[in-house]
C-alpha cells in the first residue's frame, strides 16, 4: 500500500512533501552560504525554519507527522522558504486542512449537459473531460478517433501507465508518464480522497512498475498547454497542441482541447 494513499493522507504526505521540495532547493536559490561538505541535498531543517521563522523542533515535527496543522502563517514562510511554486503552495494548503476540498461527491457529479453539446459541436478540435482523478466522462468524435488504439478509455493515467497502446501512443512515454502523475498530485487536492481515489492509487501500485516511484517524487504540476508528438495507429506520427481549462460550473473538473498541427498526415 502506497503511504498516505487511504484516509490517513495528509498525515504522512504533509511531511513526505516538505521532505522532498527541501531536497530541491539550493543554499545558493535562498541566500545561503554553501561552504563545507553538506550530508543532505538541498536544505538542512534547520535552515528551512530560519528561512520559514519557526523553530527547528517545530519543522521537525511537521516532517515527521507529529505536526499536521500548521497556521496558514506558518505554511506561507514554508512556500516562501521552499520556492514553491502556485500549484505546489495549494497542494501544501490542501496537505495542511487550510484549503477548501470537495467531498466524496466530487467524482460523481453530473456533467452539464451545455457542455456536452459545445464538445460535440467541435468538428475541426478534440475535447476530452476530466474528473479530479483523472476518470475520462466524455470525449468528442475527434478525441474518440485519437485515442482509437487503447483498450480502454476511461482513466487518462490507466491509459497512460497501463494499456499496453499507451507506450506506443505517447512518443515520449516517460515524460507522459511523469506530467500524468504530477497532475493528479494536482487535481485529486479538490477531493478529501474519495473511494475513487483510493482504488486508482491501489491498482496503479499494484499493475505499473513505474508508479510507485513517479508518485514518491510529489510532484504537483497542472495541465496548462503543451504540444505532444503522437503515434497513433493508423495515421502514424502527429503533432498535436492541446490547452486545458478548469470547468467553473463543475469545480475539479478539466477540459482538454486540443488541435492538431499543419503538416499532419
């Protein structure tokens, strides 16, 4: 069982996550001198407390689990000392019970059926819909004719990481993989962990080799824009740019759209 994917997740993960984004920052990104050999990489506990103004006892329990709700004073001196970035500070909020999070229903809830419409009404673009765990709940004609080559289409990292068309699919697996996972660090913060979430973590802990360790590493990264070069079946190699937009009218919610670039064949 992956630590911190069941309902005890902010405990474990809060420290988890400071552990990591301190291992990132240098002496020299924050200020501080860097003479002599240095056991750790990135910062020592002591120096993030100096750089957060809190004791170093105190950190210290925050990454060993024995802190789990620190003011929002205190989590604005770790973003700060940390360098955390916007969707890394809101995950740190998230960890911390100091930012809003849907509930259980938040995978369950009915798309607008508007939004169905304008999806379809697309010709020329693929849309794709995401939950906050990253369940597929609709594609469009164009996206259905994308993803032709996958067993399944249901779950945007069960695609990614499991079905056999997925390394084939994604030209540059690896960092498919590696966005993939960062964004569901991201979007899974609008939900408390819902059941969903815990039976996806289960079956990608047990069925990707590669999981465990993408998922160790905590890194938080929205889907924003990027352009992916794409291997499918029966049209070969394509260049594709997709955006993604959060859906106001369903809060967790994201939509892909994306187009694909002249000189396609």
């Amino acid at each position: 069982m992956i630590a911190g994917s069941l309902k005890g997740m902010p405990r474990a993960e809060l420290g988890e996550f400071l552990m990591t984004r301190r291992a990132k920052v240098t002496p020299e990104a924050v200020g501080m001198p860097t003479g002599g050999e240095r056991r750790v990489p990135g910062l020592r506990r002591d120096e993030v407390a100096a750089l957060a103004g809190v004791s170093v006892d105190y950190y210290r329990r925050l990454e060993q689990g024995k802190e789990t709700r620190p003011s929002e004073v205190v989590l604005a001196g770790l973003s700060q000392a940390l360098r955390l970035g916007e969707a890394e500070e809101r995950h740190l909020y998230a960890l911390a019970g100091a930012a809003h999070r849907l509930g259980e229903e938040a995978t369950v809830r009915p798309v607008p059926a508007e939004l169905l419409k304008l999806m379809d009404s697309w010709s020329d673009s693929g849309a794709i819909l995401l939950d906050p765990v990253l369940d597929v709940l609709a594609m469009n004609a164009e996206a259905q004719k994308l993803f032709a080559g996958f067993e399944e289409t249901s779950n945007l990292l069960e695609m990614v990481l499991l079905d056999p068309e997925g390394r084939r699919f994604f030209v540059e697996w690896e960092a498919s993989a590696e966005a993939t996972v960062a964004n569901l660090r991201d979007s899974a913060d609008f939900a408390v962990a819902p059941a969903r979430l815990r039976e996806l973590l289960d079956r990608l802990e047990a069925e990707s080799p590669e999981f465990p360790g993408l998922w160790a590493r905590h890194d938080v990264r929205p889907k924003t824009h990027e352009t992916k070069v794409l291997r499918h079946p029966v049209r070969g190699l394509l260049s594709i740019d997709f955006h993604a937009f959060n859906v106001a009218s369903v809060p967790g919610y994201q939509l892909l759209v994306y187009r694909e670039n002249p000189g396609n064949g």
